[in-house]
C-alpha cells in the first residue's frame, strides 16, 4: 500500500512537470503575442525542473540520493519569485527595465547559498530522512540564506497576487472573467508554498508543485479559451478606457460586450444595463448610428448636425478573432470605432476650395467651372434640359492698368466678380476664365433666358461706375452667349468655342454688346 501511495505521488508530480514543460513552450510559441508571454514561459519552465526534481525526491531512501535530487529542484526554485512578479508586473503594463534586475539579487545570493552552503548559512547541520506515512521525507535544519530564501519566495508570491488583484479591480466588464482567473491562480502557490513551510501538510510533504499544477490549469484554460494572452486586458484596458474614440465591442449577435468612456460621450444612451443587449435596441432613438452599423465593412463617413454645427465621425469595423490550441482563429465579434474627423474633413474642404477658388476674386477658377460644364453635359445626355454658357470680358482692362495701375485693376476684377454673383441666380456658376475674362454656366436656361441674363449683366456693369482713391473708373462688358437644346449634343469644348467667337463678335462689333453664336 505504501509502495502505490509513492508511485502514485510521483506520477501525479512528473505529470505536473510535463504539464508545466508542455506549457512553458506553447507559451514561449506565443510569446509576440503579450508582454510577460516570454516571462511566464520562463516561470513554467523553472517550475517544470521544480516539480520533476521533487519527484524525483520523495522516492529516495536515502539521504544521499535525496539530496542530489534537491540539487535538481534548486536549479530553478530560486528564480521563481523574482519571474513571478515580473510576470505580473508586465501583465499590468507597469514598466520594469533595469529595476527587474533587483528581483532577482536575493535569488543568485540563495542559489550561490545553497550549492557552497557557506559557513553553514544556508544549512546549519547535515541533513536527515525522516519516515513519515509512506514517504522518507528530508529533514534540514535551515540557516539564515535558507530562510532568506523562503520569505522571499512567500513574499513574491503575495506581490504577484496583489499586482494580479489591482488589475482586477480596474478591468473593465470584458475582462473581469480573464482578471478573475489570473487572481485566483495567483494566490494558489502562495497557499501552497505557506502550508509546507508551517508544517500544515499531509506527511510534511511540499505541495507547492501541486499547487503550481493546478496554476498551470487555470492559466492554460486562460490562455486559449479566455484569451487573456490575446486580449492583454490590463495593457490594452488602460488604452481602451483612455482613447478620444468612441468603441462599442460586439459579439456575432451584435450584442455589447463593453464600450469605453468616449462611447458613453458619443452616445448618452448608453450605460452598464447595455451590456449584453441587440445594439439594436438602444440605438432606435438614433437613426444615423443604426444605419451606419449596418453597412458594410467599408469605412464610411457620417455627419452629426447641422452646417455650422455638424460633427463628422469616420466609422471603421474591425472583425475581432480567437486562437485556438490548433493556432486555428475563427470570429468571436466586432469592434465598431467611432473616430471623430470632423478636423480632417474641414480641412479637406479648405483644401478643395483653395484648389477650385480664384484668390483674387474668391469665385470659381477655371479648372471648377470646367469640372461643372462637364457635369451639366452629362446631365444634359440624361434629361436634355437646355443650359447656355456665357463668356464675359472686360472692355478696355488694359487701359485701366496702364492708367490707374495693377493694384487698382485687382480691384476692378474684384468688384466685377461682385457684381456677377448679384446678378445670377443661386444655381448659376460664375468664374474667372483668365486675366479679365469671365464665363457663367446657366444650368436649365435657353437662348432666350441667357440672352435677358447677359443683358442685366451688361446694364448692372454700366450702371454705375468704380470709385477708388478719388478716382471713378467706368466698366462695361462684352458678354458671348451659346446654348445646348434638344436639337444638339452637349461638348464642353464646343460651348466654349462657340461663347467665345460670339464674345469675338461683340467687340468687333463695337464692344458694351450681347452676341449669340
């Protein structure tokens, strides 16, 4: 009977051993994928030698062969506290660098302690096995590094418990089951390792390797079925909860998961008893959400407000995938990001209107109102409603710059350019066509509508002259006018060299005049 309980002990160890080893290396596979990844698979590896060492221990007669397996379990027992908390540290996202190295003073000064044993600082007398149940269980009176050595284990083991349980407190409700879950693991070997060392265990046996097996247990299911490697909650809580975008995180049912302080800005509506609801649901009141939530995956762009007031939000879908064992990933949900471009969009809009503005006038320039010549004329194909085009040019410009000068000229172009935009309707485009010529697209207008609107230009230019500095400048216009009806086909080029052979005519003509090619 004595015979099976130590069989059976060292094969429940040696299977823990294989568990941690078989851990240690799918963890050091993975290691890209979180910050302690390369720590904890360290953990799990010197935890391995630990738990095969004791093994190897608890099966010995005598004290010498004891012994020699102790050796085993010492090649790694000491490291643990130090890559214990380190595992948790960097779980946490706090910054370490070169401080890490002072977690691991005390452990090189117990490893050195333990194989020279120096002045009997680490063991004060020769150790004995003692018969305790079916076991031989070695006995060792400890010196000053040997429980140096202990309370730095305990104490490791506690930090890393009260490092795990901060993060705990501050997950959000995505990851309170993956913070719950390293909590619990991390206070079973500080349980484990403080039953041993006050003498609480069954025939005095070290339990803490099974207390690290059961450890294994839980960071494995963790791992690949929780995602706590993948999700990296605490890190990437701290960035969720800290971003100016707005993010909903949804399961394939499209129901919420979790949304950061920057969602509940956006969307007032939202609060803790919207977890686990259809977005659906909540997002009834608000239209234009729920249709962009429904739209493809595509990136798209949606404006909250009115004119001056409006917001514009780019909203982005990321799909949001699970490892498994087999490295295989399959779909868990969606992250829907709210991204506040209301900045961008104006400035694109600058931009544009920089591209298709004159700078002197501050009307259309040439390149924009070819771009909507070209668009009328498709919509002519389409509709056939006649549109005309006019070519207007200053009378005699040259002798005002020769006489009043260039800067005075600028301002005659500028008060032109006024006096265009009065006389046109809100559908008409007029822009600066080059130095002192003008063109005005007439979007649905015949002949005979183009021709009353180029004379109301024509009179509106006479009327009154332009003062400036004392000085009274008179201003008429030449104005060509051709026109796209049923009866033709619409070609941007051909309007134009129409309008502007019959502008030729007006001031051959004698200038101050209307001409219809």
């Amino acid at each position: 009977m004595s015979i099976d309980v130590v069989v059976l002990a060292r094969f429940l160890l040696t299977g823990i051993a294989l568990l941690l080893a078989f851990l240690a290396a799918v963890t050091w596979h993975r290691r890209k994928e979180a910050p302690e990844a390369t720590t904890f698979a360290l953990l799990a590896a010197s935890m391995a030698v630990y738990a095969f060492g004791y093994a190897g221990e608890i099966a010995q007669t005598t004290v010498a062969g004891a012994q020699r397996w102790l050796d085993v379990e010492y090649l790694a027992l000491p490291w643990a506290g130090g890559l214990w908390v380190l595992a948790a540290l960097r779980h946490n996202g706090v910054r370490v660098r070169l401080r890490a190295v002072l977690l691991f003073v005390i452990p090189v000064i117990t490893f050195v302690g333990h194989y020279t044993n120096f002045h009997n600082l680490f063991y004060t007398a020769p150790m004995t096995l003692v018969h305790r149940g079916p076991f031989w269980v070695l006995q060792m009176e400890r010196g000053p590094l040997s429980m140096l050595d202990n309370s730095f284990l305990l104490v490791s083991f506690l930090v890393g418990s009260w490092v795990y349980v901060s993060g705990f407190r501050h997950a959000s409700p995505l990851y309170r089951k993956q913070a719950a879950i390293l909590v619990l693991s991390s206070l079973l070997p500080f349980a484990g390792y403080f039953v041993f060392l006050a003498n609480l265990s069954p025939w005095g046996l070290d339990i803490a390797p099974i207390t690290l097996g059961l450890t294994c247990v839980l960071m494995f299911y963790g791992i690949f079925y929780c995602g706590i490697f993948d999700l990296a909650p605490v890190a990437r809580n701290l960035i969720f909860n800290s971003i100016r975008d707005a993010v909903l995180v949804l399961d394939m049912h499209d129901r919420l998961l979790d949304f950061n302080p920057a969602a509940c800005t956006l969307l007032p509506v939202l609060n803790k008893n919207s977890l686990g609801t259809e977005v659906s649901g909540w997002l009834a009141g608000i239209p234009d959400f729920a249709h962009a939530l429904e739209q493809s995956e595509k990136p798209i762009e949606l404006a909250i407000g009115r004119d001056a007031g409006s917001r514009f939000y780019e909203i982005r879908k990321w799909p949001l995938f699970s490892s498994s064992l087999t490295g295989a990933s399959r779909q868990v949900g969606r992250a829907v990001i709210f991204a506040e471009v209301t900045a961008q969009i104006q400035l694109r809009e600058e931009l544009r209107l920089r591209a298709e503005t004159d700078s002197l006038t501050g009307i259309a320039n040439r390149r924009r109102y070819y771009q909507a010549l070209e668009t009328e004329c498709l919509l002519f194909a389409r509709n056939r409603s006649p549109f005309s085009v006019l070519m207007i040019d200053l009378d005699y410009f040259k002798e005002v710059n020769d006489q009043y000068g260039h800067q005075a000229g600028d301002t005659v172009l500028r008060c032109v350019a006024q006096r265009l935009e009065t006389s046109l309707r809100k559908t008409d485009l007029v822009a600066r066509y080059g130095g002192e010529e003008f063109s005005v697209l007439l979007p649905e207008t015949s002949e005979v509508g183009a021709m009353a609107i180029a004379e109301r230009i024509r009179i509106a230019m006479t009327k009154d002259p332009i003062t400036m500095d004392g000085f009274t400048i008179p201003v008429s216009v030449s104005v060509g006018i051709s026109s796209c009806s049923a009866d033709n086909a619409a070609d941007p080029e051909k309007l134009l060299k129409e309008a502007d052979l019959a502008l030729y005519r007006a001031k051959a003509t004698g200038r101050n005049r209307v001409e219809v090619i």
